[in-house]
C-alpha cells in the first residue's frame, strides 16, 4: 500500500500547487508574467520535495508518461502501471477540485481556456520528451539529482515552451476542471495527450539508441 498511497498523495499534492498557485497568482496581481513566473517556481519546489519524499516508496512518478516509461524498461508490473495510472488520475482530479474549493470556487468547473495550435502540441512534444530524458540521463547520481533536475526542468519549462510543458495526461485531465489560469478546454485535452505520447516515444527511442549502455 506504500507505493499506491505515495503515488496517489503526491499526484493529489501536486495538482493542488498547480492549480492552487495560478489561482493565488490571480488573486494578488494582472501581470501575467508575474503569474506565470510564480506559477511555475510554485510547481518546481513542489515536484523537489515530493520526489525527494516518495522516491523510495513509488518511484515517484506522479505521471502515466513515467509510469509507461519505467513499464517500457521492464521497471514496473503491467499491474503497477494499471493502479498507477488510474490512482494518478482520480488523485489529479481530486487535487483539482480541493484546490478549486480552498479558494472559493466551485468544486468543478469546465476550463474555457484554449490552447491550441501545432505550435503548441510541437511544443508539448519537446517539453514530455525534456522531462523524460531529464529523469533517464539524472538516475545514476540518485533521487535527490533527479528531484532536483526535474523540479528546475519544469520550472524552467513552463516559461520557455508555448505549452506551458504540462507534460502529464493526468494533469491535463484534472486542469480541466478548474476555470482559472491552470485550466484547458476539454476540446484540446486529446491533443495534448497525443503529443506527449509522441513525446514518449522519441525520448524513449533517443535514450535506448544512443544513451543506454549496451550489454
């Protein structure tokens, strides 16, 4: 139960800093970048100490993207990737929702903010195939590098990608039900799930062909 509770705490915990720091952004300024900037410090601390917890327990994916990964490298049961990803899902909605109701909106809401574009799914591909070779190429130096890669991976990459990297199919489910400036219309959910499958699959090929040692 350790592994399953870790992965369902630290999705929920995660979702909450997501959704809860753009909130709290809006709350106390109009400047976007300040927004955007504060956002995504919030989101890289998080990510730090929840893999510095957890890492021991779960791997700490918090992610089907990880999860899928780590099952492609023969490091995770076809049963670990099914709880996973169906715990990382309900826990990104409830996280969601708990953030929504810590600041005063309605539980659930439906997002009417669009992001759309080739632009946009190309850039989600870069920043899911980021992430994953960050997490690859940081694992030999031990989880305190890779929770500190990650967490100023997607710090940086929320800025610099017209995505804002979300990288994560469960948080781009969960963010679904928050009108705020986490949110995305449920029109573009599949589309940005799709590219960071794509993104899968080119960072697990680049890591396999050129980075893996052969036996």
């Amino acid at each position: 139960m350790q592994k399953y509770f870790s992965e369902f705490l630290g999705t929920f915990i995660l979702l909450l800093s997501i959704v809860g720091s753009g909130i709290a952004g809006q709350q106390y300024t109009d400047d976007q970048m300040v927004i955007l900037f504060s956002h995504s410090v919030v989101i890289g601390f998080t990510l730090i100490f929840l893999i510095r917890m957890f890492a021991n327990y779960s791997g700490a994916h918090f992610n089907p993207i990880v999860s899928l990964l780590f099952f492609f490298k023969g490091e995770l049961s076809s049963k670990d990737l099914i709880i996973y990803m169906v715990i990382q899902c309900v826990a990104a909605i409830l996280g969601t929702m708990f953030a929504n109701f810590l600041f005063g909106f309605n539980v659930i809401e439906i997002s009417s903010n669009i992001r759309s574009g080739n632009n946009i799914y190309i850039s989600e591909i870069f920043a899911t195939f980021g992430l994953l070779m960050v997490i690859l190429l940081s694992r030999a130096d031990g989880k305190n590098i890779v929770a500190f890669n990650v967490g100023i991976y997607i710090c940086a990459s929320i800025i610099f990608t017209s995505s804002a990297s979300f990288a994560n199919p469960v948080v781009t489910i969960a963010r679904m039900f928050t009108e705020t400036f986490a949110g995305i219309h449920p029109s573009t959910i599949f589309f940005f799930i799709g590219s960071q499958i794509i993104g899968l699959g080119i960072a697990y090929t680049v890591y396999k062909q050129v980075f893996e040692k052969k036996s």
